[in-house]
C-alpha cells in the first residue's frame, strides 16, 4: 500500500511540476497583447539612472526625438527633448 502511494507520489510530482513550468513559459510566450515574434516599439528605452529609492532618470527615443524624462512614483516629467544623433556609416 505504501509503496504504490510512493511511487504514484515520485510520477506525479514532476509530472505537475513539469506541466506548471511548461504552462508559464507558454503564457510568456503568447502573452495577451504581444505577438510571437518581436516586433519594432514606438518607444525605445536607451538609458536609465536610479535617482533615490524610488526616482530614476531616463532617456527614451520616440518619434525621432530623444527625450530625456523624470520618473517617480507618482509622476513622470518631461525635463529635456533633443534630436536622435546622427549615425556614421563606414
């Protein structure tokens, strides 16, 4: 009696592991919203800097703009806007 509970026990267990590993990496792959394959962003994150526990600054491409934004908790502010740099091609 044992030994049957045992070895149900040793099958299920990765069985139901392996099936809760398998449906997580499924729903990161076919998120609500996101197709399958990578697609081109509006919105380009380039650089960020942690500013305190909570703040960070970051510089974001969008629109052929670089635009340089406060983020916090509560707010995200606009503190700078500029052209994208021109690429050297060699």
């Amino acid at each position: 009696m044992m030994t049957t509970y045992i070895l149900k026990l040793l099958f299920l267990v990765p069985l139901v592991a392996g099936m809760a590993f398998g449906a997580l990496w499924l729903w990161r792959k076919a998120q609500p919203g996101l197709a399958l394959g990578q697609r081109e962003r509006a919105v380009k994150l380039v650089d960020a800097i942690p500013l305190g526990a909570t703040g960070r600054l970051a510089v974001v491409e969008f629109a052929d703009k670089r635009l340089l934004i406060s983020v916090s908790r509560g707010q995200v502010q606009l503190i700078s806007e500029g052209p994208l740099p021109e690429v050297d091609e060699k």
